[in-house]
C-alpha cells in the first residue's frame, strides 16, 4: 500500500459555509481492499491516525483551485478539501484523480477484471456516459443550440465534469465573449439572452478553472456585460459602469506584491458577482457555486496572511494612521482599509486569528481608534472603528479590555470612557445601540477569563503572586474610573427628583444608561449594589417615570423590576426605607385602568412578589398601598398579595400566643416590674436592632470581603468557655425567702459571707462545697473591642421586690443557697 507521500491539510465545510481545519497529515495514494477500489488517505502527521480515507469516485466532481487546492462534494452532503504544502504533491494526486476517472487500462487492477458480465455492462454504460461531449461550433446562428446543449449536461455530476472539460480543451469561453461583442454591437437581444442562459449554465457547472478564466482582468468586465441582459428583466442593469466609474481601487499604501494585488482584485470582482448580479442562492441547487465561495475564502486567507508577514507595510501603514499631517480623507481610507483587513481576518483559523489581532494591537491600535472615535467627527471614520472594535470584542474582548486597563492613569484615554461619551453625544441612534452593545460586552463577566496576572495588567500592584479572575480586576477597575461617566447623565437628569428634560434626544440616552444599569444588576454582584445604594440610583430612576416618553417608563420599570426579581434583603430593605414604591403606585394611579404595557408591567411587579412571597414586600405594599389597591378588581394579584400579609400575621400572632403558653405563669413579666431608667426606649431599641441587623447580613454577603480585605479574623468559637461566648440563659429560680436567706435589700454576698451565713441559721444543714466558678481573663482577648453589656432589671427597696427572680446567672443547683442576687458574667 505504499506510495508517494505528500504534506496535506485536510478541511471540511461546516453548517455555517465555513471551512474547518481537520488536521495535517500526509496523503497516500493506494489500492484499499475494503473499499474495493483505489483511494485517497490521509494519516495524522503526529500520532498516525487516519484523517481521511475515501475511494475516488468515477461520478464525483473533484475540482482544482489555483495550485495547492483539490476540492470535492462527497455523497452529496459533505464538502472537503485538500490543501497541498507543496505543488508537485498536488500535482501528483490530481493526476491520479484523472487517471481513475478517465479509467485508464493501467490502473486497472486484478479485482476488476475479476468482475462479472452485469459489472462489465454497467461500465460500459458508464463509460458512454462519460464519452467526450460534442460543442456545436461557436457561431451566432448557433446559439440557441449551445444553451440546450449546456443545459442538457447539468443532469448528471459526470456529464456536467465532461462538459466543464470540454469548454477548457475548446477555448470555447473566449469564443462566446466575441460573439457577445457582435450582438451588443448589432444589438441583438435575442442573441444577448441566450448569451446570459449559457453564461450561467458555465457558473452552474461549479468549476474553479472556468472561474479562473472569467475572473480575469481581460475577461470579467465581458462577462458582467452578458450578466447584464437577464431576460427576466426589461432593461439591462449598468453593472459595467459601476465596476469602472465608482468601484474604483484605492491603495491606502502602494502594495509592491503583484500576485497579492491580483488576488485582492480577483476577490473583489467574485464577490460582486456572487453577492449583486448572480440570482440568490435559493434558486440554485444546494451547494451548487460552492466553488465559487471556496474561491473566496481561500483568497481572503492567502491576503491576510501575506499582509501579516509583510512589516514593511504594516510599518507605513501605522505610521500614516498615527500622522497628523495626513487630510481627512486619507484617514478615512487608512481606516476603512483596516476594517476590511479585520473582515478578511475572520476567515483564518483561531491562533492564525489571534497572532494577528496581537500583530495589531502591539503596534498600538486600540488607542489609535479611540483617539479617531473622540477626535475626528466623520461618520465613515466612527462607523468604520465601531465595526473594528465589534469584530476584536466578537473574537477576544479581553484584549482591549487589557489595553483599557493599561490606561488607567488617564482616565481620557481609556477606550471604555471614550464610548460612553460617544454613547451620550451620539446622534445617529443606530450608533447608539451599537456603542451600547459593545460597551455591554466589555463590562459582561460571562466572557471573562477564569485567572490573570494582576502584576502584569494593573501597575499599582507589585506582588507577583497575586492573581484574581478578571471579573473582579476588570469591574473593580470599572467602577473606579468609568462607572460615573456612565451614570452622569442619569444623576444630572433628576437632580431636583423630576426630570430636568424631556426631549426625545435625551429620554433615548437615559434609555442606554438604564438598559446597562439592569444589565449591571444582573451580572455583577456587591460593585453595583454598593454603587445603586450610595448614589440612590433607584431613586433617581424612577424619578423618570414622570417622563411623556413611554419608552423610558418602561426602562425604568424594568431596571426596578430586576433589583425586585433578585430577592436580595439589602436591596428589598433599601426599597422600603426609601419607600420607591410610591411613584410605582402614584403611576399605576395616573395610568388608571388603560391597558397597556405600563399598567401590565406594574401589575407583574406586584404578582412576582406575590408569588416568591416576599415577606417585607408584601408588608411595605399592603400597609402603604393597600388603599390603592382595594379597588383594582380585573385582577387577583392584590388580594392575593393581602391574602399572604394577613397569613402572615397570622403566623406571628400564633407564634406569640405558644410561646407565652410555653412560659409558667411565675416567670411571666408582670405589671410590678418597673422600668430601668438606663434602658432604651421603643424608638432607640428599634434603630440599634435595625443597625445590627444590617451589620449582621452585610457581615454575611459579599461586601465585606472587598471592603475588610485582608484583615486578620478573629478566633472562631467552639467552646462555650471561650471568654467571648456568648452567655447561655439559664432557667429561671422560683423565689424562696426562708431562715437562711438574706433580708431584703441587703448587698450581695460574697460565696464565703453565703457559706457562714447559712452556717449561722438555725437549722441549717451542711452541705458539699460547690466547686468555684473559673472565668478567665478577658483582658488579653477583649482590647480594641467593644462589648455590648445586657440590661438587667434593678433592684428596688419595697417589699414585693423580685430580685430573686433575676437572679438567673448563679452556678449553684438550688435557689435557697444563693438567696442574693449577684452580677451577671459575660
């Protein structure tokens, strides 16, 4: 099985017209037994395994581009390719290809002449089929039967490779360009008609060097002349004087290369056949100008690369687009040019890609363009550098956002800030939501990478081993330089809580800031919470709802309806503290009972807290709203949202009655206990309890995190004994005045007084010593730290004193040894 080893790349074409690289190998040419014929096959160059092994088939289409290329459907449904390193390697496989098609004796082999009569015959009829086609002579009497003879071949995959054969051996295309220019010239339009049904048979037959011969610069503007007379049109379309009057070359800077100036033409006349002239590709067989697209992508690979390689005209090329010298225009083409050099780009393979767009940005392109985007007020330039800079976000956004991050000393100059002002001075509302979108995947962490270097990417940190996602290096820079470029429109806006203006122009702009701020509020996490609490961003938003312009409602309740739809305390304790439901009521009351989106996005506020049953919601809009709402019939999510308040309180008061049930009527607080005058009052207590309870959750989010840094943590407590524990309550003594108790209002008593105490009393018994109670020190472990002390009720000198029912902190067993009251330990 061995043959002539050649270096081979192996593509197919995939669902989305783009070619995929499968591997690189080398091709064997050989006779494969379970194939039962001759075959191709292409082993992996690196661990051996089969890439491609298919029998060359006598009715498939194997077609060659330019010299390195073989190309070919199989089965109809798969196309490949074979890309050669070498011409002579191609050179040899397509000779084979030819060889076995054309069924040459001496590559029979023994297998087939082993065969049977039936298998003899249905060569035989085969090799009918693919006998030599006849051309009727190229005469202008003869044109008629030309096009039946052409249209005829288009049945068969073999008959229409005989006929593509036939038309190269003959030089028969020449021929039909010089009858064309006898009919133009006597204008003949029956001819000129028949003329454009043969041409687009010769398109329909799929064949690159046919292709290669009507691309020609001596030859395309005559075949876009017959392109012009479709007989499915009344007058002939003027494709001719476009190509020569307004598609005219422009070179940017001179390209020296004469094989890749004539592949730049080429491409550009193909796709102007391909994309303007040619009918849409619906009317077609699938697949059937395959080549012709092939041809084009293999051409725009060949472009790039060429210009990659060539530094001296990169060199030019940035030198012109960094002069200030250069006039308007010349700029406008120095750009477009690259636009068209980042299009091509798309057709390479992923590092191939990426080695580019390294190319371009080392040479510093990021910051070029946005000094055209700020600088230049040209609508081609803007248009042209948007278009750039989404096809670098599309492919690897985290190579600007490098370049924005390296900028962060000079906050005009980084590329993010420079779209937000576009953004907000922009006029032409398609480049707004375009700047949008691309401002939006800058700042999206879902297309962030897992780790970076922080050293090498943020110059205020110098320890090398510190390494965090570029979410969090990405945002934090974010929201320190950029974030209030981007809500200052908003913040200026409503600055005396109404609208300072109500023009179109500017409810489109606040429209972009709210749409990224919802956006915010999904992705990121504590940066923007932070942000909307301490600029009151909520607040200020729906200070819009007051607009005339609908749209700008509706973004505004959408950005309230997210922070809702994330069930997060701070932001739901926000809500009710700054009550930011009430413009959504007083609203909901202007818009009364028209149905419309406004009244259908309020209303679906309210029934997703319903649903979720959002506690301190559902409180903060029965007790506040209810009013409202009471009379909104067409609808059940309001008394549904009643119905879970009075649950609810149900709840709670059901709560309350088993715990008093649970408590012995002794221990129950009654009206003779009298108020210590240091305790706090109901309004005091409320707000400590409410600080504490901020400081309790903020202390178990995320916040904390980024604010405390790396501050040491205190010790974690496992053992009750630990000074810091908090104090267990123990249950509570009955009061018990006996012999051996105390008077009343006497001091406390130290355990030796108590012990001779008792000692004294008539009747006493002795009994074991109890062992002394050991508190350690809390001097080593409480400095710097403020302890919260517990109120205790105070002793009081009339006669139903229960200070003994206070007394809840003794270590002995029994009440009647610790008749005094003694300081709580904490």
């Amino acid at each position: 099985m061995a043959s002539t080893r050649r270096r081979v790349k192996v593509y197919t074409l995939n669902d989305d017209r783009q070619w995929e690289d499968r591997g690189t190998g080398h091709i064997v040419y050989a006779f494969v037994e379970s194939l039962g014929g001759l075959a191709l096959e292409v082993r992996n160059e690196e661990d051996g395994s089969v890439l491609l092994q298919l029998k060359i088939q006598l009715d498939v289409a194997y077609q060659r581009q330019q010299e390195t290329l073989i190309v070919w459907t199989e089965n109809e449904s798969c196309d490949l390719a074979l890309s050669f390193q070498e011409k002579s390697g191609c050179d040899d496989i397509w000779e084979k290809i030819r060889q076995v098609q054309s069924r040459d004796p001496q590559y029979e082999t023994a297998q087939e002449d082993d065969a049977t009569d039936d298998r003899f015959e249905e060569v035989s009829d085969t090799d009918v089929v693919a006998a030599p086609i006849e051309l009727p002579p190229c005469e202008l009497s003869k044109l008629e039967e030309i096009g039946e003879v052409l249209s005829g071949c288009l049945s068969s995959v073999v008959t229409r490779d005989k006929l593509a054969l036939a038309l190269e051996q003959e030089d028969y295309i020449p021929k039909l360009i010089e009858l064309f220019h006898v009919c133009e010239d006597l204008e003949n339009d029956h001819g000129l008609h028949h003329l454009f049904e043969i041409f687009k048979v010769v398109f329909l037959l799929n064949r690159t060097s046919l292709f290669e011969v009507m691309f020609h610069d001596d030859v395309i503007f005559d075949v876009v002349g017959v392109l012009e007379y479709d007989p499915s049109k009344g007058e002939p379309t003027r494709h001719r004087d476009y190509l020569a009057s307004q598609a005219c070359f422009k070179e940017v800077i001179p390209i020296k290369n004469s094989e890749l100036l004539a592949k730049i033409h080429q491409t550009y006349r193909i796709q102007y056949v391909q994309d303007v002239i040619l009918p849409t590709p619906s009317v077609f067989e699938e697949n059937m100008l395959s080549s012709l697209s092939s041809l084009v992508f293999f051409n725009k690979v060949a472009i790039v690369a060429q210009l990659q390689e060539d530094d001296e005209f990169l060199n030019e090329l940035f030198a012109q687009l960094k002069s200030e010298s250069v006039t308007l225009e010349k700029q406008r083409d120095t750009v477009l040019f690259i636009k068209e050099m980042c299009s091509y780009s798309q057709t390479l393979k992923t590092p191939n890609r990426a080695a580019f767009i390294k190319k371009l940005t080392t040479r510093g392109l990021l910051p070029l363009l946005g000094d055209y985007l700020q600088g230049l007020d040209d609508p081609f330039i803007q248009q042209a550098t948007i278009d750039i800079l989404n096809m670098f976000a599309d492919f690897n956004p985290s190579t600007v956002r490098d370049s924005m991050v390296a900028d962060a000393n000079n906050e005009e100059k980084i590329l993010l800030n420079i779209l937000i002002g576009q953004m907000i001075k922009e006029e032409d509302w398609g480049n707004g939501v375009q700047l949008m979108g691309l401002i939006r995947t800058f700042i999206d962490p879902d297309n962030m990478m897992v780790a970076v270097n922080l050293t090498e990417k943020t110059p205020f940190l110098t320890d090398s081993s510190v390494k965090l996602t570029e979410k969090s290096t990405f945002l934090s820079f974010f929201y320190k330089h950029c974030m209030y470029h981007l809500v200052a429109p908003l913040l200026a806006g409503t600055a005396d809580h109404t609208p300072s203006r109500d023009d179109y122009g500017y409810s489109v702009l606040l429209g972009y800031v709210l749409e990224l701020l919802t956006f915010c509020v999904e992705k990121h996490t504590y940066h923007i919470k932070n942000y909307v609490m301490r600029q009151d961003l909520l607040g200020r938003a729906l200070v819009l709802l007051q607009s005339h312009h609908t749209h700008l409602v509706l973004a505004s309740l959408r950005f309230c309806r997210r922070i809702v739809g994330l069930q997060d305390e701070f932001y739901n304790r926000h809500l009710v503290r700054g009550d930011h439901f009430a413009p959504v009521v007083a609203l909901f009351q202007r818009n009364s009972s028209r149905y419309n989106l406004i009244n259908s996005a309020i209303i679906e506020i309210f029934e997703f807290i319903k649903q979720e049953n959002i506690k301190s919601l559902v409180a903060y809009s029965v007790e506040h709203f209810m009013d409202v709402f009471s009379g909104v019939a067409y609808v059940r999510t309001f008394d549904g949202l009643k119905l879970r308040y009075d649950q609810e309180e149900d709840r709670k008061a059901s709560l309350e009655r088993n715990s008093e049930e649970c408590v012995p009527a002794p221990f129950q607080r009654t009206g003779r206990f009298r108020r210590d005058v240091r305790d706090l009052d109901e309004d005091e207590e409320s707000w400590f309890n409410e600080d504490d309870e901020d400081e309790l959750d903020f202390a178990n989010g995320d916040d904390i995190k980024h604010i405390l840094g790396d501050m040491p943590q205190l010790p974690r407590l496992k053992d009750s004994s630990h000074p810091l524990s908090p104090v267990k309550e123990r249950p509570l003594s009955p009061p018990l005045l006996g012999p051996g108790s105390p008077p009343l209002g006497s001091p406390p008593l130290s355990t030796t007084a108590r012990r001779e105490f008792r000692s004294l009393s008539p009747g006493a018994k002795e009994r074991p010593q109890s062992p002394p109670l050991i508190r350690p020190s809390l001097k080593s472990h409480t400095s710097g730290i403020k302890i919260k002390r517990i109120t205790g009720l105070v002793d009081y000198p009339d006669e139903d004193s229960d200070e003994e029912e206070s007394s809840v902190d003794l270590p002995s067993d029994s009440a009647s040894e610790n008749p005094a009251k003694r300081p709580r330990h904490i």
